[in-house]
C-alpha cells in the first residue's frame, strides 16, 4: 500500500514565475530535502506511486483569485484601476470595504497579489462556496482513488499553510456533511498547520467543533482526525492574531500538539518553506509517515542542525525584518478577519521591502 499527503497552500500561491507554475514546486523539494537524510527522499512521489512509497497531491484554489486578476488586468493595465473593481464585488462586510484603500497603500503589490486573496475569501461568497467544493472535490476525488488501488482505506496526511488552513478546515466540514464523508467512513491520520487562521477566519464551521477535530475531541459527533500539530512562528503576527489553540478548546494532547518555532532562517518568516523546513516542522510529518523509525533520537540533532545553519545570507534584511514584525506583534489588533486583514497588509509590507533589501544585500 502507499500512503497518500495532501498539501495545500496559502495566499499568493498564484504569484509564481511563468517558468515554474507550479506552486508546490518548493514545498516537495523541500520535504525531499529534508527526507533524504533519513532515506525516504525518494519515496515522495507525485505520480505512480509504489507499496511503502507517498503520493504527494497538490490541493490547488488560486486559480479562482488568478482569473478575477487576469479579468480586472483585461480592464485596466494599471493596479490603480483595480481598486473601484474590487469595490464593485458583493463584499460582505462594510468595514471592509471602508479598509480597503488603507490596506492597498500599506501593503502595495503584496496586496494584489496576497492580501486579496484572503479578502476574497472571506467576504466574497462568489469565492468561498465555489473554493470550498472545489478543494472538497479534489480531496474526495483523490482519496477515492488511493482506496481503489490500495484496496483498502488508505493512510491520509494533510499538511496546510495559512490561508489554506481555513480552506482545508472548511472543505473537510463541507465533505463531512455528506453521509459518504466523515468519522464513520474516513480517518485522517495526520492534520499539520502552519500559521492556522481558521479560527479568526471562522464563519459557518466551527473552528474547534467540526469534523476535521481529534477523534476524541469533544462535542459529539466524533471528530475524524486521529492527530493534529500546530505550529505558529514567534514572530509571525499573522499567526497571533485569535491564535489557533485547540489545547485551549478541550482537544486532548492524545490528539493535538501546539508549538511555536523560534528560530529565523528567512526574512519571510510565514513562509510555507519557513516553516515546513524547520525540523520541528518536518520530523512531526515523517514520524507519522514513517512511524516505525527512530525519531525521537533524530529529533535532538536535527533541530541543533537547524539552529546552526547559515539559512538566507542576508543577516541585515533579516534583522530589519525581526524589528518591524515585532513592533506589529506589540500592537494587538482586534481578533476579527479585518484584524487579521490589518496584519497581513502591514506584514506583506515588510516583507516586501525585506525582499528587496536581502537581492541588494545579496549581490557581490
């Protein structure tokens, strides 16, 4: 039998080179990266999988927030246009559509390109149902199939990042309302989150009371996920704001374990890689993937590695960065989706100037 991981990405997936359209791209060579210590780089395949190998499925929804673009592009050639275009959409909510010249000034390009996407999402229904049963249908679809060939319930993981923490959350509750879908016919082995915004994204699916939850996390009905691991940077304010904490929400630590990662390697510390390359990361996701292992006495010098490692050479942009995200994190905003919003306007920011500085810090 093989096993099947599902990965699913956040905002600006669709912010990709035209040579590499492929959003996961980084994210399996990094797994495969960090596996092949272990030797198990090679069986984290994307196609034709073997018995004991990992089929990697790309769960992909930015195509629906690439199209708005490529139409509002076809209407106007400047992103000045852009703005009394997105004000045209049924957004849901007032407030929003009071915030959004603020937030395109804050944030600049990085909001076109990533903070929409968590607008769109949140407040455009036209967006979220269609987003939602799209990635349901992915993951359906996909299972499915891995049952068919192994001829027998296949072993499940899902590992999400930001905005597709919400996504995938409400995706598995929307399968879940369907009788053919949930504790009684599926279990999912393995939830990993990184910067998990499901609980401030919440609206009609409960964030710690829907079926995506520990097996034995109450309410009643069960839930169908036997374990789940959040993780949440130190100085990722995306992450802080109404924090994701299912230890908090009743969830046993017989199906939940919440951590947060220190150490900085990038000046994009929300980053899907960032985040899914720190061993703290990583070595929870083998270990349930290849249970059988010595991980717990990998686990010491795998970690120590990662702390000694020279991560990107820009160490001024990066400790620019450290400031500027601190000083956001010392400012508590409102645990809301336009608090969320107001964060991430003014991260991307940073990030976007931090990206600049670490290319000219970079060039000999």
């Amino acid at each position: 039998m093989f096993k099947v991981l599902f990965l699913i990405h956040g905002m600006g997936a669709g912010a990709r080179p035209s040579n590499d359209p492929h959003w996961h791209t980084d994210v399996v060579a990094g797994l495969r990266r960090n596996a092949k210590p272990f030797g198990h780089d090679k069986d984290l395949v994307l196609a034709s999988p073997k018995a004991g190998q990992v089929l990697v499925v790309p769960l992909t929804y930015h195509q629906f927030f690439d199209d708005i673009r490529t139409k509002w592009l076809a209407q106007s050639p400047s992103e000045v246009g852009w703005l009394p275009l997105l004000q045209g959409l049924a957004i849901s909510d007032p407030q929003a559509i009071a915030k959004l010249p603020g937030w395109v000034a804050t944030a600049g390009k990085f909001f076109w390109t990533h903070v929409l996407d968590v607008l769109l999402y949140r407040y455009v229904a036209d967006f979220t149902v269609p987003i939602r049963d799209e990635i349901a249908t992915q993951i359906a679809e996909a299972w499915h199939k891995a049952d068919l060939d192994n001829g027998a319930n296949t072993d499940v993981h899902f590992v999400a990042h930001s905005l597709g923490t919400s996504v995938l959350h409400d995706s598995i509750a929307t399968l879940a309302s369907e009788s053919s879908f949930g504790a009684g016919t599926h279990l999912i082995s393995t939830i990993i989150t990184c910067a998990n915004v499901s609980s401030v994204l919440e609206t009609n699916f409960g964030a710690y009371t829907s079926a995506d939850r520990p097996i034995d996390a109450a309410p009643p009905p069960e839930g169908m996920t036997a374990m789940q691991y959040s993780y949440r940077h130190e100085l990722d304010p995306i992450a802080a704001v109404k924090a994701f904490r299912g230890d908090l929400h009743g969830w046993p630590a017989s199906g939940y374990h919440d951590e947060v990662p220190i150490d900085v390697k990038d000046w994009n510390v929300h980053g899907y890689s960032h985040y899914v390359d720190n061993p703290i990361t990583h070595l929870r996701l083998f270990q349930r993937l290849w249970p059988k292992e010595p991980w717990a006495a990998r686990r010491d010098p795998a970690i120590q590695a990662y702390k000694d490692s020279p991560g990107t050479p820009c160490p001024v942009a990066i400790a620019q960065a450290r400031l500027e995200l601190k000083a956001i994190l010392n400012n508590p905003v409102p645990e809301t989706p336009i608090g969320l919003l107001d964060v991430v306007a003014k991260v991307v920011g940073v990030f976007q100037d931090a990206r600049s500085a670490c290319e000219q810090e970079s060039q000999p």
